[in-house]
C-alpha cells in the first residue's frame, strides 16, 4: 500500500466514525530511542490514528521551548534521522497505522534527499512533513517522494495567501497542515482566534481531494472537541511531549486517551464529507 492510501484510509476511518483523525507527534530518541518506541506504542494503543515521528534538529525555528529542549535533549543522546528511521522500523512491524516523519529541510539535506527518503520509505514511512519548505520550493524533491510511494504534506498559516494555500492543497497527497496561529508551536490556554473560520474555508477549498489537519497549539479535549467539526484531523505535539517529560509514556498514553474521547465531529454526515 502507497503511503498516500494509507494516510487517506485513516482519515476516512475515522471520517465514518463520525470524529476527526487524531495526530500524535512522538520525538524520535526523547529521552531515549526506547522510551520513544514505548510512547509511540502508547499512544497508538490509547487512540492515535496516526503518528507523526519527530526529528530533531539544532535550530527548530517553528518549535517552541518544549520540543526545542526535548529536541536538545534527544540530539545529546545521538537522535537525529537515523534514530527516527529506526523508530519507524519498529513501528512498521506488525502495525497499519500511517507513519509520517516531520524533519526541517537542512538535516534531509545533509543526508541526501534521495538516500534519505528512500531509506524513510524501506523503513516504512508513509510520509513526509518538512515544515520549512513551501508547495513548490522542491519540486525534485516533491517528484522524488511520489515516486517511492510517499506523501507529502504542507503547511498553511492564517497569513498564506489564497495563491499559495490553493498550491499547497494541490502538492499535498497525505494531508494540508493548517497552522492556525503565528508563532512556533507549544501548548495554549484556548484555541487560537478565527482557528475554525480559516479551518472551514481551507476545508471548503480542499473540497474532499485532500484531507485538512490542524495543529500547533492543541493541548486539551476541550480544544479538540471545539475544533473536531471542522477538520478532518488535529495534532498534538507539545503537550504529548510534555507528558512524556513529566510521567513517560503511561502519562503521555493517558493523555492520548482523553484527546481521542473528545473527538467526535456531531455530524452524522461526516464520512461523506471526506469522499472525493
């Protein structure tokens, strides 16, 4: 199976469970390769449709003080692309859930693009998100993953412009990740202003071909039961980072329990929303 007929079959799966598709961010090598497999399974065993595996990076611009110091924490030990390639190996054994790897664009550089996604894809990668680069700014790149069966997924913020939202939907083929504040990631106390407006309208935009995910800021069932209507997925990061930094990855797996029971879209119609 394509990573992009994974990662729509998980949305659609939950799309007929009338709830929208729970992201579960895990850094890979936080604090230890080990402990980050335990709370990948953890997570998926509480609810997780999906999992988003983490690189760390020594200049994470878009991250805030809760990943940038668990990233620090991770690289200390050795973590990096070839500790997120391993995570993933072990994921992929005996599992189905989609697995896609968030990198900024230098360390996938650094590697070889071509010998790293190819390595991703042997592992059992379904995806790939890379938060500093735009629709577009790759198209070798871009050419490079729909030809090993891995999709992408970009990002959109509430200053894109119409031109390059409308790009972003057409070179997405996992999901369009909405940003729907300004600034790097971390926990808030609410749900950023107009979250739901700019949600609706790229939804609307998106008109099924592609599914439309949230994330940044997402911490509490009551955000993602207030956000849940309109996306067809929400991902937590900080917040799951932060319980695994607080209580490991039984505190982190309660926590993916909670989101997941917060889920539910209220709208019976919602699998159909999603068909193409």
């Amino acid at each position: 199976m394509s990573g992009p007929e994974r990662v729509r079959g998980a949305f659609d799966a939950a799309a007929s469970d009338g709830r929208t598709a729970l992201i579960a961010y895990i850094l890979s090598g936080y604090p230890t390769e080990a402990d980050a497999l335990a709370a990948a399974e953890a997570a998926l065993a509480a609810g997780a449709d999906l999992l988003e595996v983490g690189v760390p990076f020594s200049d994470p611009l878009a991250d805030g003080p809760t990943i940038a110091d668990a990233g620090r924490i991770s690289l200390a030990a050795g973590g990096g692309l070839p500790s997120a390639q391993r995570l993933v190996t072990a994921l992929r054994e005996g599992r189905d859930a989609p697995i896609l790897v968030m990198t900024y664009l230098n360390p996938l550089l650094a590697a070889g693009e071509h010998e790293t996604l190819t390595s991703l894809r042997a592992a059992g990668a379904d995806g790939l998100i890379v938060p500093d680069l735009p629709a577009g700014g790759s198209p070798r790149l871009e050419r490079l993953a729909a030809s090993l069966g891995l999709a992408m997924s970009f990002l959109v913020a509430p200053n894109t412009s119409p031109a390059r939202i409308v790009a972003a939907l057409r070179a997405s083929t996992g999901f369009l990740y909405v940003v729907p504040l300004l600034g790097v990631t971390g926990a808030r106390d609410r749900v950023a202003s107009g979250a739901a407006d700019l949600l609706d309208s790229v939804r609307r935009n998106a008109a099924g071909r592609v599914p439309v995910a949230a994330g940044f800021g997402l911490s509490t069932p009551a955000q993602v039961a207030a956000l849940a209507p309109a996306a067809d997925g929400l991902i937590i990061g900080s917040a799951l980072v932060a319980a695994m930094r607080d209580g490991g990855p039984s505190r982190m797996g309660a926590l993916v329990r909670s989101l997941a029971a917060a889920t539910s879209r209220g709208v019976p119609s919602a699998a159909r929303d999603m068909r193409p």
